[in-house]
C-alpha cells in the first residue's frame, strides 16, 4: 500500500506513506516487528500487528477507501457526536475530517516517551466547520505503539473558543477476532447499560461474561478501567485499558444488519467486534480553556499467558 515519503528516524522506525488516494499514513515500527498505521484522514488508526505480522484489527473486505468517509475498521475517532442522538452526522465528524501531523504537541502529563515511538495530530475547526458546530477546539491525538507491541492513543480535547461546549466521543475499535460465537468480554458483568436495539433503554448485565449469539449495540456505563475480550480459538486476549472514558459500547451487527451495511461483507460480522472506550451517557462540558483527556491502551496477550 503506497510508497515512502519521508523517513524521520534514523531507524526507520517512523515513517509517512501515501495511501492510494495519495493520503499520508503514518507507519510506526518497533524493533520486535510490532507495527500501525495511522491516516490522516479521520486520525483514524487501519492497522495494528503484533510481532508476528498478525493483523489485530478488522476491516472489512468491502471497506471504501474513499477520502470523504471513514473506511470500515480499524479505528475511527466518534467526536463530537457518539452515533445519532444530536444534530451532527452520525458519529460526529471527526472521523470524515483531514488532521495534520503536530511536529510541535504541547508536552503531555504522565506520558513517558521511553520505549515507544509516536505520531501526534491535530485536529481544527475549518471555517465551514464552524458552521455545522459553533466551537473552536484543537483535538490532539497521540497514537504510540511500544516495544512490546501496545497501542496507546492519547486524545486531548482543548476548548479555545470564548463559551463552553460539550460532545461525546469513542474510539470506535474494531477488534479481529476467529469468531465471534466464540468471543466473550469480561468486565462489563453487573453493569448497567443503554440499549441502541431498544431506544437506549437502560437494563443491567445479567450474565457473568458477555457472549454473542444476536445483534449487540449497547453502551455500558461507568465500566472499569481494564476489560477483556477473550478469543478462545485465536488463543488471544485483548486488554482494553483506559483512563477518562466512562463507557465501553458494544457492537456486533450480526447476520441481518450486515446485510443492510453496503462496505460489510454477508459473513464478516463473525470477524469482527467492536468495543469502543467512550465518553457518552455524560458528555464533557469544557470551559474556555479547558482541556480533556481520553487515553486507550491496547494489548494482545497469547491466552496461553494466563494459565
Ligand atoms: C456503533 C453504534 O458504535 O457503530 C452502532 O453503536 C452503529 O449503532 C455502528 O451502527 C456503526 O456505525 P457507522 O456509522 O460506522 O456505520
């Protein structure tokens, strides 16, 4: 996929590509083999593989690479707007939008830049933005990737604008998984959550782990900050690990809907979850001046880690 533009490591282990509507991604490499790759168009991460060359995010076969939407997988940023309660189009237009490469980030609190190797983008209000949402904002976003192979993104929402504001917001993360029937997520056990198939009626998780045998789209609510989604025949866990995002939203669009998705393949909702740390029941208000932060950490464990 595309050709090398610039190389800005002597180790080659940061690297920007074009994509094949001569977008840039950002290539980040470790020396173990890890790797990911980030578009500039959405900020939207397409890749993330172990040191094994294994691909840990879906997208779909039918994925359109187009530079006026958000290809399907990987991971899209939802901002302002988590899926369709508000005025913006469906998921916000973060995901739509082209950021730039931040060659100058404000230094960020708690982040340790040792053994890893990161990209940082902005995202700004053009003047036609400003019309479909009054605000101005600069969205940071920091996408790591470290010597043991873990994706760390960093999301910092600042408001510059002279009146507060409020959004939503998810890293709406498409995980790969073997299939789906034999997936479980452990950690969303007792919790409440809104219901997307029912009006966002809230009900609370009864079972002990939540497993998929129909279409899921449901938002839970004040999670803990590790969860698991166990895929028993990858023999893999993914550990989702986040700071300043409330929610996780669940989503599999099983056999029907699939059907209805045209850039979904028939069978490839067996492939694919999604599990999203977001900020939605509550949506963050900013005062002028204010900043919020959002962090995911991602790590793919060889179940065999556990026994
Ligand atoms: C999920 C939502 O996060 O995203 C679902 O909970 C939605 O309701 C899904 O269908 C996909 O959204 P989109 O806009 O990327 O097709």
């Amino acid at each position: 996929m595309g050709h090398p533009a610039t190389a800005w490591d002597q180790n080659s282990v940061l690297e920007v590509v074009k994509d094949w509507n001569g977008i840039d991604q950002v290539v980040l490499r470790v020396p173990r083999g890890a790797s990911a790759r980030v578009s500039l168009h959405g900020g939207q991460v397409v890749s993330w593989k172990n040191e094994r060359g294994e691909e840990l995010l879906f997208t779909s076969s039918k994925a359109i690479f187009k530079p006026s939407r958000a290809m399907r997988g990987g991971i899209p940023i939802c901002f302002p707007q988590f899926g369709n309660c508000g005025s913006l189009e469906q998921h916000g237009f973060a995901r739509n939008k082209m950021w730039s490469i931040d060659s100058d980030p404000p230094p960020l609190k708690n982040d340790d830049d040792k053994g890893k190797v990161s990209v940082d983008l902005l995202l700004k209000p053009s003047e036609d933005d400003l019309k479909c949402w009054p605000h101005c904002y600069e969205f940071r976003l920091r996408v790591s990737l470290t010597t043991n192979g873990v994706l760390s993104m960093i999301s910092r929402v600042r408001n510059i604008n002279g009146k507060p504001f409020s959004f939503s917001f998810a890293y709406h993360t498409y995980l790969s998984v073997s299939d789906i029937s034999e997936v479980r997520i452990e950690g969303l056990e007792t919790l409440d959550y809104l219901d997307n198939l029912c009006q966002r009626k809230r009900f609370t998780e009864q079972g002990d782990a939540v497993t998929f045998e129909s279409e899921v789209d449901r938002i839970y609510l004040g999670s803990p900050n590790v969860i698991a989604v166990l895929d028993h025949e990858k023999k893999r866990t993914f550990l989702i690990k986040k700071k300043g995002l409330p929610d996780v939203v669940v989503w599999n669009p099983w056999e029907k809907k699939s059907k209805s998705i045209p850039d979904l393949g028939d069978e490839e909702y067996k492939q694919m979850l999604c599990v999203d740390g977001a900020v939605v029941e509550r949506p963050i208000t900013l005062k002028p001046g204010e900043e919020w932060t959002g962090r995911l950490d991602l790590t793919a464990i060889p179940s065999t880690h556990f026994i």
